[in-house]
C-alpha cells in the first residue's frame, strides 16, 4: 500500500449477538455499545462498525489492517464499508422518520 500509516484507517467491526432482544431495543442498545468502547483516535485512525447479530454463538470482533492487504484487498474492503455506511444512513433516516409518527 502507498498510504502511510497514519493516513489509513484501522477498521474494527463488532458483531454484537442480540440473542431474543426486541427489535425495537436493538438501536438503543448498539448506540450504548457505541459510546462504552468509543476509541481515543491518537496517532491511528479507527472506523468503528456495530453490526447486531442473531442466532450466533457468540459476538465477535473483526480487525482489518488496511497496511496488511494488497491494493485490490484494500479496495474491496472500501467499497464494502462504503456500502454498509449507506445502508446505515437509511437505516438511521428510516428510524427517525418512524419516530417522528
């Protein structure tokens, strides 16, 4: 990879098994998730994804090196979070025209 360190997000994704959890508390449950494990950025960026999970044996977390992984590696790794970004966005606009109802 040609970007430095520094210039490279390290990507950390959580898959949060929610077990039975209501759907409706789902939300409010990955946004405190969100706020305990809210990392200092320091020298090294870090994208942080949450993503609930159901039926699994137990929650996980994924770690992505972006200085690790080949140029092609790197850029389907971006262009998948880029696409997780927008769903989340419309996730997040859907919620808040619910409850605007």
């Amino acid at each position: 990879m040609n970007k430095s360190t520094a210039e490279t997000p390290l990507i950390v994704v959580f898959y949060i098994e929610v077990g039975d959890m209501a759907a409706s508390d789902i939300h409010q449950f990955m946004q405190q998730l969100k706020n305990m494990v809210a990392s200092e950025e320091g020298s090294h960026k870090v994208l942080q994804y949450f993503i609930p999970t159901r039926h699994q044996p137990h929650s996980r977390v994924e770690c992505i090196n972006p200085t690790m992984v080949s140029p092609d590696e790197y850029a389907k790794i971006a262009e998948a979070m880029g696409k997780l970004e927008t769903i989340m966005a419309e996730f997040e606009k859907e919620r808040a025209v619910q409850s605007d109802r």
